[in-house]
C-alpha cells in the first residue's frame, strides 16, 4: 500500500495512519440522502473535523482543533452512489451496496500513481498528504479494465475553502497574500476562515474572496479546502516541506502548490489623514514568547533616548504595556509614549503608516508594519532572517547562539515561556538577543532613508565661516 493514501474499511482498519474508525454507518437521526445508484449512502447531519470518517466523533481527549468544520461526507457525486471531494486530502467514500471497486488516484503534475487498490462496500478512502496536489481520480469495477469514472482536480468557478484560523496576527498576515495568488490561479470562489478582527483589515481591500468565522464553516460544501498552519515535529504530510526551512510565511504557498512564493506585503487601507505633525517612529517591545524579545536590559532604554535626542517622538503601540509570567515581566520601555492599548488593527494601521520607520521584533506588530509600507527595523535572534519578510534591516547577532526556531533539531514548546532550547537555566540563557547590543540596532536605523537625525545647532565660529565663504550668486564667485 503506497503511504501517500489511508484506507479505512471494516476489514483494513490497521492501515490508517492518522485516524482509528469504525465502518461508515448511520448517525442516530441522521437522514439518508438521495444519491445516484440503488443504495443510498447514510449522510451525517453534522460535519467533520479533519480525519473523521462517516460517523466518528471527535476524541474528548484530545485538544480542539483550531480550524472549522469541513462536510463529514464528501459533497460531489461520482457514479452508483460513490461520493467524493478534496477537502482536506482527497476523500472518495464508497457506498454499502455489495460492490467491490479498484481506485485510483494520481498526481497530475508529476505523473505518479498515489494509491491504486481494490476497495470493498463502505470503505472510506482519504489521502494522507492534505496540502495541494492536483488529483486525478480514476474509478473501476474491481477486475475491469475500463473506467466507470475519472475525474481531474479543476476548481474553475468552484468553492473552495482556505483556513487561516489563529488569531494571531503575524501568522495570518504573513499567510494571507498567498490566499489571493491561489484565488486568481485557479479562478476559483474563494472562502477565507480567518479570526474577525482581523478580517477586517482585508475585507474591503479583497471584494472577491469571502471572509467567514470557523463556525460559519458548518454551512457550506466547498469542493477543496486547505488548511494553513505551522505543523512541527517533521510534519510533511500537512505541508509538503518543514516550514522551518522555507519561512513562516512562505510555507502557506508551498502549501497552496504556487510556483510564486514572494513576499508580497497584503493590501491594507492607507488612506487615513495624518495624525500627528512631529516625526515619530513607532515601537513595539512585547511578544508571546521571552525568545521573541529584545533580551539586552539596557537596549531598549537607550534606543528610545537615543531617537528622542534627534527629535523624534516614540510611541510605544504594543497591545499590553505589561507583559510576562510568573516571575518574569516585561515593560514598555523607559522614555517611550503609551500607546498601548486593545485597539482596532486598522487605527494601528494609520498610526503606523505616517512614521519615518518602525522597530519591532519577530512578532505581529512588524508584520502589521510590512503592510504599512514603511521601513521595519527587526530585532530577533531566535530567528533566522529567512523566517520573516525580508527587509534591509534586519537585526541578528551571529556571534553568538542563534535560529533556534529554525533548527529541524529542535521543537518549539508552546506552552513554556522562557523556551530556549540550546541553553535554558545557564548563563547563556537568551543570548541571541541578550548579546544584540543597542549600538547594532542605532548603527542600523542611521542606514535608513527615511532617517531624519537632529541638527546639530551651529556655533557663533562656524557661523561665521560660513558667511565669509557665502556664494555672491552675481558674481558666481565666493565673497570675501
């Protein structure tokens, strides 16, 4: 059996990878639908969660998934009752009606044979790669060579469903402009799953793709769906490569099988009026994570007075001005403006996009700031550069331990804050940041265009000098 497909029958139970079924039977008071063929197949009046065939239910057990609902029965027609789609992986369900089949399934692109088997009544057939592979399913009566159906992955003009459903905001920026290059590859009606507040954000800037909420997934039958996401531990069945080696963003266009995996910044509304008059620069100090942040004790002190001396003003727009665990706390920083606050992404969109640049770390804020199009000083040592957008000013010490996160050797503990996996409780703890020094960061931030230091006032000699050698525009000559 090729390890690209699951089988689950009555009788092949042992060979599902991922999930652990009963045969495909009738819910309690669910009602039959009406389908091709002389038996009809028992359909489920609630949908499924990845990996569930007909009729299983979710382990108690295990924690919540994240993502919407999909349809527990596969939503289109083949031939004699046998139904299928491709959400989540292709899926072909075959009815009970006493006949035995062979299927197929290939990929399209690459010309390989996926799975080819013999199947019995019931049996429920779904493939183990969930990413995008254009399918050709091929269907026979067991012991003949001639098709009775074939169908090739086409989703011109079909619905298809598209979860970015964490609610956080770096992830689901960083993933969504892929969303759109999907869209117009396959001309598809596309349905986006994504968090409301920060749906917000796009809905006006993408007309053609429709936003809905995990809960709203219950109601629709989409032909194809794909679930974004960063799977660790080795994961290539929900992603056909390590998102560690290939960025956080980027993975979602490997996912959605596009050939363009560019940054490409998502379209935010920029219209707002300016609000303030003086140059300012925004900051942003707080993460989820202490590998996130600037760990240097004397570095954001001393950036924040360092653009206060050259006349800038420095507002500080995290969500908390407090942020921690236990007993350790983060703070924003000495000198800076609160601006913190629970605030609608857009007014922090028009703040941020009339700064002369914007610092920030690893973390949603920058990401937010990308959209803004003005300049973003990153600091983060427990990434490498490759994990976010790029940009000129990037900020990681390479003399020291560093990329953690992007280590294949290593796996990111969600659940401790002071994760540092290579020298946690030594004194090398946090290091990647400890050691970038805010000299590093100012140096950086002078590279910057848009730039402005304060002028030096002149003093009463140079003054002078500088009128002694004035320009008489008359005379095209220097006046003495």
């Amino acid at each position: 059996m090729d390890s690209s497909s699951i089988i689950v029958t009555p009788q092949a139970r042992d060979f599902a990878k991922d999930i652990s079924v009963a045969p495909a039977a009738n819910p309690q008071n669910a009602p039959n639908i009406t389908q091709k063929g002389p038996d009809p197949q028992p359909i489920s009046q609630a949908t499924g969660a990845p990996d569930l065939a007909p009729g299983q239910k979710p382990d108690p057990k295990k924690q919540p998934s994240i993502y919407g609902e999909i349809p527990q029965i596969p939503v289109l027609d083949a031939v004699e009752g046998i139904k299928f789609d491709f959400n989540h992986g292709i899926r072909i369900l075959f009815p009970q009606n006493g006949k035995n089949y062979h299927v197929t399934f290939t990929d399209i692109d690459t010309g390989i044979i996926l799975y080819s088997a013999d199947t019995v009544p019931g049996a429920f057939i779904t493939s183990v790669k969930k990413f995008f592979i254009r399918f050709r399913l091929i269907i026979h009566d067991k012991g003949n060579d001639k098709p009775i159906f074939t169908h090739d992955y086409d989703a011109t003009d079909k619905e298809v469903m598209i979860q970015l459903p964490v609610g956080t905001i770096g992830d689901s920026i960083g993933w969504f402009s892929y969303v759109e290059r999907f869209q117009l590859k396959h001309k598809c009606k596309l349905v986006c799953v994504m968090t409301p507040w920060i749906a917000d954000i796009f809905k006006k800037q993408y007309p053609n793709i429709t936003f809905i909420t995990t809960e709203e997934t219950k109601t629709h039958r989409p032909y194809a769906s794909y679930y974004m996401g960063l799977f660790f531990r080795g994961d290539v069945d929900n992603q056909p490569i390590d998102f560690r080696y290939i960025g956080l963003h980027r993975t979602a266009g490997y996912i959605l099988g596009l050939e363009d995996t560019s940054d490409i910044p998502p379209r935010v509304d920029l219209s707002a009026p300016r609000k303030i008059k003086e140059k300012y620069v925004c900051i942003a100090a707080q993460s989820s994570s202490q590998a996130k942040y600037w760990n240097n004790p004397f570095g954001w002190i001393t950036l924040v007075q360092f653009l206060k001396d050259n006349g800038y003003r420095v507002l500080c727009i995290d969500k908390e001005k407090v942020h921690g665990i236990g007993l350790n706390w983060n703070y924003i920083p000495y000198g800076s403006e609160d601006f913190t606050g629970d605030i609608p992404l857009q007014e922090r969109i028009n703040l941020i996009k009339d700064a002369d640049f914007f610092v920030g770390l690893s973390s949603g804020l920058s990401w937010l700031a990308w959209t803004c199009k003005v300049p973003v000083v990153m600091i983060s040592g427990f990434t490498h550069p490759t994990n976010e957008f790029a940009t000129p000013y990037r900020i990681i010490n390479y003399h020291t331990c560093h990329s953690c996160w992007n280590d294949m050797r290593e796996n990111f503990d969600h659940y401790d804050f002071l994760w540092c996996p290579r020298h946690k409780g030594t004194d090398r703890h946090f290091e990647c940041t400890r050691l970038i020094s805010a000299e590093q960061v100012i140096n950086t931030i002078k590279k910057i265009p848009t730039f402005r230091p304060a002028e030096k006032p002149k003093d009463d000699k140079a003054a002078a000098s500088d009128n002694a050698t004035a320009r008489d525009p008359k005379e095209g000559k220097h006046k003495k």
